[in-house]
C-alpha cells in the first residue's frame, strides 16, 4: 500500500471514529442527561442523589444532614460530575417555586424566586421529604433491577417504583442533542382522578378523560390564559404552548388605585421582571406608569402606580403584558424515555404517559408480590419444619445431643429439607414452649393465607387494578388528610378563559417614525414630524426606509437570501441613536435587507423576482413569523440572490433588465405560493432584472435614473404587453450601460 492510499485510509477512519463517537456522545446527553425516565419523573443525577440521601438514612422524619456530605457521597459513589452541577440539582428540587411538589427539604438558604443563588453546601442542610419516600416505596422488595455504578463497587438503581406519578406533578426540562424536553408541574388530585379512569376504562376518549383536567399547576401560581379545548389540544399531541399571565388586583389608595401583582408567571426572576418594569417607566414604553415599587416579602407583592386615576388598570395591563414577562408563553413538549429499560425517546400524549406510568406500576405490583410470595413460601416451609419438633420433640432432641451429624439424621428420620434442618438446629430452647407451638400455628395459617390471596392476585389482571385503584385513593387519602401535604394539594394555578374584547380598545397608539439604512442600522423616534434630511448616518451609509407608522403596525423585512421577517413596531426602541438591526433579527452573515414594507390588513400579494428572471407571488397573510429567524418564501439556488421584492397593487407587472427590455404581464392567473423556487418572469440568459413595479394597462410608465431621480423615459405600459416568461420589447434609451440604476414611477394617463 503507497503513502497516499495509507492517508486516505487514516482519513476515513478518523471520519467513521468521529461520527460512532458523535453519535455515542449524542446518546449519553439525550439518556443519561437531559430526558426524564417517563416511569419515576427522574434523571439519572436526580435519582441517585435522592437513593444517596436513602442510604445516608435522611428520612422525612430524620435529622438534617449537610448538603456538602449528600454531593459528596453522590460524585463519589454513583455520579462522578463536577460538584457544583449535582448541588445546583439538589438545590432545584427543594425550591418550592421551582418544583411543585419538592423532593428535597431544605435548611438554611436554598435561594428565592429574585434569582438569588443558594448559599455553599458546607451552609446548608438536606433531607427527603414525604414525596421521595413515596417515589423509592418498596425499592427494597424485589421490585427494582440494580446496576453496577461507574467504578463497579456500588449498586444503584434504574428506576424508581415511583408511587407518586413524579413525571406529570413536577414536570421536567432539558436540553439534548437535536431534541428538548419541557413538561410544566401538574395537579396531583387531577393526575390521580385521571389514573383511576385509565384503570377502569382502558377504551376511555380523551375528552372524557381530561373532562377536570384544567392543564398545568405551576408553584409560582398565576393565571392560563386558553380555552379548555386548545389545552386539551395540546395535550393530545403532547406539545404547543401556552399563555401564562402574572395575577393582579386592582387597590384603591387615596382618591387614585394602584395595581397590585401577586404571583408572577413560572420560571421568571422576579428582579429582572422589576429591572424590567423600572425600564418601561424610564423610557416611557409604557406611558402610563409613574412608579413600581417591591413590597415583597416571602410573597410577591409587586405595586403599579398609574399616572392619571382615570386610566383603565386594563388598558395599563394590557400594554405591560406586550412589553415585559409578566405575560409569557409556557412551552410544552412531552418528550420522555419511554419503552421499559429501551430507554427511547419520545413525544408522548398525556394519556400515553399515564398509560406507561400505570404499566409501570402493575409490574411494581406483580413484582413485589412475586417477592411476597417466595418470602411466605419460605416461612411456610420453615413454619412446617418448626412443627415437626413439635411433633417429635423426644425424638429429635435425642438426635441432636447424640448424632455426630444430626442435620443428616435430622432430613434422613424426618423427611425434610436441607433449609427446614437447619433452622430446627438454630432453634432457641425457649421456643419449645407450648405456647410458642401454639404461635406457629396460627402464623402458619396466616401465611398461608397470604399465599393463596397473593397466587390469586397474580392470576388475575381484574384484581390487579382493584389493588391499584386502592393504592391510588391511599394516596388520595394521603393528599388530603396529611397535615404536610394536604396544602400541596389545591389548585394554585387558574385558568382565565380569553375574553373576546376588542384589543383595541386597551391599545396606547404612539406615532412613530421609522428609518433603516442600507447597511442595516434602524432607529424608531416617536412623531411624525421628523425632517429626513436632517437624519445623521454613518459614513458611506444611506437610508434605505423612511416610514411614519403608529406602535401597533408591523413591519415586513425581505432580505437577499429571499426570506421575509417581522418586526412588531413596539418592540422597537424608541431612541434618537440607531442600532443594528440584527439585535431585533437572526440574519446571516451575508444576508442584508432589500426591501421594507408595512404590513397591511388588505389582501395584497408580493411579488419577489431574482435577478435571473425567476420568482414567485405570495400572499401578504402568510408572511407574519413569530421567531427572530423569519422563514423562506424562495427557494434561491447556490449562489442566487433575491433582486426586486414589491407589493402589487395593479392588474400588471412591468419589468425591465439590464439589457434595455421591458416586459409587461398579467399576473392575476399566476399561483400564489407560500415557499418555492418559483415560475420564470423574465427570460434572460446574460442580463439580470434591475426593476419591476405593479401597474395597470391604462398607466404610463416613467423610468428614472435612481442616481440622479430624472426621468429617461415615458412610455404606455400596454406598448409593452407580453406573455410571462418572454424578454420583452427593447426600450429607446440613451447609451443603457450609463444608466444601470433605474426605478419606475407609474402614472396614471391623464
């Protein structure tokens, strides 16, 4: 083999190694990281340091124990990760405002809703609460598979038994490689009301099974804005998001009100949404605000002083909703390790969780009294040998102080096992009371007893479910009655059906005026009385846009790549400095604005040509785009550009090129399309479209020279009539390549 053919073997290997270890990397953040186990609720570092604590004996009803001792037994024994990440983990499950039902009790600083952090784990103390000791019931009895840990000299477990459904209660978040997961906490009552008609009727319709299910119960409470029907939606497709609003209440104080904030939407930091707030008055993005104020203590209690008594708390309401956090959208995605040790990733429904969490528990159900089982068979056969002493007491007391080998003798006169001999030999002299004969039969009894109920429970699938059923209205019972638990149980998180209301009746309409440079820099300064001359640009810059619009307008974005963005005005700053326009939008690094338009509420279409000739006619509606990234409209081969971007407003499309030719066309039998590579306008083969507008048959057309704005040439669009697709008739203009920026303004005939 040569020394070229040994580098490309060298260099396909280390191609081949890369993507196995890729791909392995890829399937240890998604397994062992970031997706919750859809049986116990846990990830993998979650559930050791709650099966730590178990072992170091930290009870709910135990003493406290320093985190410090908890973090280190965990990277020690089962989880060998930088310290820092397993306390922040444990730290997250004892903040009641980050799980619903925390997992860990805390002593000392375990941080607060500001966003403060915890203080170090040398400060803090730990244990479990009565919710873990709910999730590890019976790991002990037969029910848990145990694997070797990291260095191979601890067991530890795969999954939890998982009494408590942890999954849907406390919900869970991550972030893998090509996949997240975002499941919100839960209402206790309504997941185990639900379980109960999963159990009893595995046929169940959706609707009839969410029929109380009021969606999420986030510990930081407030308010859902949607309808039953769109929260049931989402959690038959096991994603979607949902509108969550901070809770409020209108105060009076002296002759004015304020409005006071007590609960804040989950997840957010209380000390930024105040930085926030304080930066809506300063800028005066919110007019209408004077003053906010903190008057938290272990409760939220945010104060909004308007400026003038006579303004509607709603319209002040309505405004902040737009421009801070206390309105988000909660993201749900239902995506889990589901399929028993498989451990595959996927969306799941709300129903199919429940469904794999009850399946879950038979198996704990049957496997722990398979367990039961084997230990009463023991007993019992034990319990037979002790009866046989009874029996035979002379006998076999006479075997055991003369035999030299009374196990053997004992099995060989008596007929019983090896197990039954040897516990007759460690029996006490004191058993051999009448009475304790007496005890062994009754036990005897009772054990038997217990086999036969146990047998039949295993033999039948119907009483299986009675069995769950009562295991799931113990647990009821639990959430109910429980002095430490039953507060967990009510509802914290409301469900505010939308209130069709004309939005614009709450609207605070700003004039604005808007200008955008071609190296893209944006300003917004509120007014419509700016001079445009009297706008400073940067060097060897020009504007590009000038537009005087109102707050609630928006704004569509064309760029070179053929993508179309939108921008709400409101989310602009008002500032007299310009800014990048790419703090507002996920552009590339080679891609620009081309061409800037108000969004209109009439049914207007766009044309986008490139500037081989070739594009397409989409409609205005289906431009408008939630995210910073915008979306594709044309579908530009590799190296293409997108050329002329306009708003049709005629019956026709007049288009000229660098060539000189002009071409006229009816577009109305053209089809709109919403993403492609388009139909071809203009047949050019060497020359590229400089310009097109929309016109009508009975306009004249006026070419200008963009450099210095005079006219080149006037001429009757219908001269120019053609079919889509051709090059044109040629257009009498001086000397063309002098003139290569031209610009149509059309006229209508007098």
């Amino acid at each position: 083999m040569n020394d070229d053919t040994e580098g490309i073997s060298i260099k396909s290997d280390f191609i081949d190694l890369l993507k196995d270890k890729y791909l392995s990397y890829a399937l240890s953040t998604i397994t062992d990281r970031a997706l919750p186990d859809v049986r116990d609720g846990l990830k993998p570092v979650h559930r050791r340091l709650l099966y730590a604590m178990s072992e170091l004996k930290l009870g709910s009803e135990e003493s406290f124990k320093k985190c410090a001792r908890v973090v280190g037994d965990v990277i020690g024994k089962y989880h060998p990760h930088g310290e820092q990440a397993v306390y922040d983990s444990l730290v997250k499950l004892a903040q009641d405002f980050s799980h619903r039902y925390p997992l860990i009790q805390g002593q000392g600083n375990f941080g607060n809703i500001d966003g403060d952090n915890a203080a170090a784990m040398r400060y803090t103390e730990s244990r479990l609460t009565k919710i873990s000791e709910l999730i590890m019931d019976k790991i002990n009895d037969g029910t848990t598979k145990f694997i070797r840990n990291y260095d191979e000299t601890e067991y530890e477990p795969t999954v939890f038994p998982s009494h408590f459904p942890n999954l849907l209660a406390n919900g869970s978040s991550g972030i893998a490689v090509g996949m997240a997961t975002s499941i919100p906490p839960h209402n206790i009552i309504e997941i185990l009301e639900m379980a109960k008609l999963l159990i009893d009727n595995e046929e169940i319709e959706s609707t009839a099974l969410m029929k109380n299910f009021k969606g999420p119960d986030l510990p930081t409470g407030g308010l859902i804005v949607s309808t039953k029907e769109e929260i049931h939606e989402i959690y038959q497709k096991g994603r979607g998001s949902l509108k969550i609003r901070c809770k409020w209440q209108e105060v009076k104080v002296n002759n004015s009100y304020a409005i006071k904030i007590t609960e804040i939407p989950f997840g957010i930091q209380k000390s930024k949404l105040i930085e926030k707030l304080a930066d809506c008055v300063i800028s005066k993005t919110v007019k209408n605000i004077s003053d906010v104020r903190d008057e938290s203590d272990e409760t939220v209690c945010i104060i909004i002083k308007p400026k003038n008594s006579n303004i509607p708390s709603q319209q002040i309401m309505a405004n902040l909703y737009k421009h801070t956090d206390l309105e988000i959208n909660l993201s749900i995605n239902m995506n889990v390790l589901q399929g028993g040790d498989g451990r595959i990733p996927k969306v799941l429904s709300l129903r199919e969780i429940l469904v794999q969490w009850l399946d879950h528990r038979q198996q704990i159900l049957i496997k722990s009294n398979e367990f039961y089982l084997e230990r009463a068979e023991k007993k019992i056969h034990n319990l037979e040998g002790y009866l046989i002493v009874y029996v035979n007491i002379d006998r076999v007391i006479s075997i055991i102080r003369n035999s030299e080998s009374p196990k053997r003798d004992l099995i060989e006169e008596f007929d019983i096992s090896d197990t039954q001999a040897e516990s007759v030999l460690e029996m006490k002299l004191r058993s051999l009371r009448k009475l304790e004969e007496i005890k062994l039969k009754s036990d005897l009894k009772k054990f038997k007893k217990q086999r036969k109920e146990i047998k039949d429970l295993l033999a039948s699938p119907a009483t299986q479910k009675l069995k769950m059923i009562e295991e799931i209205d113990r647990l009821l019972s639990l959430f109910m009655d429980d002095n430490d638990l039953s507060s967990l149980s009510n509802r914290l998180t409301e469900i505010e059906e939308p209130v069709d209301v004309e939005y614009q009746n709450f609207k605070e309409e700003l004039a604005l005026t808007i200008f955008l440079t071609e190296k893209g820099w944006i300003k917004a300064i509120e007014g419509h009385e700016i001079d445009e001359a009297g706008v400073k640009l940067k060097d060897r810059d020009k504007l590009m846009y000038f537009g005087q619009i109102t707050t609630e307008k928006k704004l569509l974005l064309f760029t070179n790549i053929g993508k179309v963005y939108s921008i709400y005005a409101n989310k602009l700053a008002i500032s007299n400095d310009f800014e990048p326009i790419k703090k507002y939008l996920n552009l590339h690094q080679d891609e620009f604005i081309l061409y800037i338009s108000e969004y209109s509420l009439d049914e207007s279409d766009f044309i986008l040509i490139s500037k081989a000739g070739k594009g397409i006619i989409t409609k205005q509606k289906e431009m408008l785009t939630s995210t910073r990234n915008g979306r594709v409209l044309i579908n530009l081969p590799h190296g293409a550009s997108l050329g002329v971007v306009r708003k049709i407003i005629g019956s026709h499309i007049a288009i000229i090129n660098d060539l000189g030719n002009l071409l006229v066309f009816d577009h109305r039998d053209i089809k709109r399309l919403s993403r492609g590579s388009g139909v071809i306008f203009q047949n050019l083969k060497n020359g590229k479209v400089i310009d097109l507008t929309s016109i009508n048959l009975d306009e004249q057309i006026n070419l200008v020279n963009k450099n210095t704005n005079r006219s080149v040439i006037k001429a009757n669009a219908i001269d120019y009539l053609g079919a889509r697709g051709r090059i044109g008739k040629k257009v009498k203009l001086r000397n063309v390549s002098n003139i290569p920026l031209l610009r149509f303004i059309s006229n209508r005939k007098s």
